[in-house]
C-alpha cells in the first residue's frame, strides 16, 4: 500500500490517494484521501475496501510514511496477527509493484478526468480498467485470478428492457418473439475507438467478444419492444458507456506495458552498472 500527493483538489478538497495493491492478483482499490490524512483514515480505508473483500492478509509492505509507523497501525496489525514490512520510499525491490501501479493510474486519470477538480469521480472506472486488463507477470486479468472468472460489463445493457416483478417478459412482448439488437451490434472494439487517442493497438477485453454480441443476444437475450423509445435511449447510453470504458481499457493497458518495460530496463542498467 502506498500514498500519492500531488493532485488538484477535488471538489471535498481531496489532494491524495491511498493505494492497495494484492501481490497474488495485482488487484488494485485506490481511494481518495485530503493532504491532512491521519493514521486512523487509511485504516478505516484499509477495513472498507480490502479486509472486508479479501480478508487479512498475512504481510503488508508500505514504505516508512509516518501515517503506517504510527503506533496505532503497530496495535492495530499486532492485534490481527499480520506483519507490517516497512521499505523506503520509490523502492522497486520491495514496493515496486505499488510504484508501478502508482504511476498508471495517475496516468490515467491525467488522460480522462474532463476537469482537475473531478479526479475522484474517474477513480472507479480506472480502477475497473486496471483489474480487467491483461497483466503480463500472470497471463491473466486480477478479476479472473480473484474470482477465476471475468466481470460482467455493461456492453449489452441496451438489449434489454424493463421487466415485470413476476412474469419476466415485458409487457409488451411475447416469449417467442425475437430481440432487436441493431444498436448493439454496432458496439466492437474497432468502431467504438474512433475518437479514442489510442486507437493505433487492438485492444482486448477478456470476457467480452462484442463482435458476436449480436448473434448470440438475438437468442438468449430477454424481449424487447423495438418500438419503445426508452428502450432506444437506453441503448444509446450504453454505447456511449462502453465507448468511453473501452478507451480506458486500452490506455491502462498500454502504460502497463510501457511501466513494465521501464521497469525492466532500470533493473538492467542497474544490473550493468554494478558489475563493470
């Protein structure tokens, strides 16, 4: 876990944000957090988005910032039987990966807050951009190798339609009749990306194959009235969503790529300068 200061201030004059990062998975939960944070916030952050999701892990590593050797995180990990390793600030041997991460994800929202003062609001897509993109070490994404499956995303949202609390159909429709899906099948990786500043690389969302979305929902997908306007603008909204999802998928991924490979260049130079 690791801290980054720096940021505009948001609109609750957040400047900071604390990061938690599972070595296993390569998880990611980044939270918003003020210059002014104490010891007991992060462990209040720390509760919320990763004991009561994961557990207690069984060893922490920060780097030696005065809000984790206070004396409250010492009680606090003494008590839950987990040991804490302090390592120095920017240290890749130790917290390296935390770094990397540190640097994605400010990255990212570099790329996709529209205001300064909006940062936090990206934070959630980011940090589902970053656990659903392909991680190098593990072949897989951190959803699959947490929960040995990938996410459902919101790519098809605008095949379907108000439901009935009993029947399951609409109301307007019969079981046997077929869905229309025109807007859907117009969602793929290659059209959706053309106002996308990436859009020299493929990108790859695991899970998802929006170029059958419309084949395979025209079998399986609830009923819909053609007709309804709801139902059009609803389907609007969705293309507009996974669009915009899309394009933080594919920079994610390309400043993992770039971070790894930075990575492994100092690591080399290092490894040269040490044995001339």
């Amino acid at each position: 876990m690791d801290f980054v200061f720096g940021l505009p201030p948001d609109n609750k004059r957040r400047t900071g944000i604390v990061v938690f990062v599972d070595r296993f998975s390569k998880m990611v939960h980044p939270a918003a957090v003020p210059t002014e944070v104490t010891a007991k916030q992060p462990v209040r952050l720390f509760v919320d988005m990763v004991f009561r999701h994961h557990g207690m892990p069984i060893d922490i590593v920060s780097d030696r910032d005065p809000r984790f050797t206070a004396r409250f995180w010492q009680e606090v990990f003494t008590l839950l039987g987990t040991q804490l390793s302090m390592s120095t600030a920017d240290h890749l041997q130790t917290a390296g990966q935390t770094e990397c991460v540190n640097r994605v994800l400010i990255d990212a929202l570099k790329s996709y807050a529209h205001s300064c003062h909006h940062w936090s609001d990206c934070l959630p897509m980011a940090e589902f951009a970053i656990n659903n993109s392909l991680h190098f070490s593990l072949g897989h994404t951190p959803f699959y190798v947490n929960a040995m499956r990938h996410p459902r995303v919101p790519s098809v949202l605008g095949a379907v339609a108000p439901f009935l609390s009993e029947g399951g159909y609409p109301v307007s429709s019969k079981p046997n009749e077929h869905t229309d899906t025109s807007n859907i099948s117009a969602v793929s990786t290659r059209a959706r990306t053309a106002r996308s500043p990436f859009n020299e690389s493929t990108l790859s969302t695991p899970g998802i194959d929006t170029l059958n979305i419309n084949e395979q929902h025209t079998q399986a997908a609830p009923v819909v009235n053609k007709d309804a306007e709801l139902n059009t603008e609803f389907s609007s909204k969705a293309v507009d969503f996974v669009q915009r999802r899309q394009a933080v998928i594919r920079f994610v991924q390309d400043t993992i790529a770039a971070s790894v490979d930075r990575q492994k260049l100092n690591t080399r130079q290092q490894w040269q300068m040490k044995h001339k």
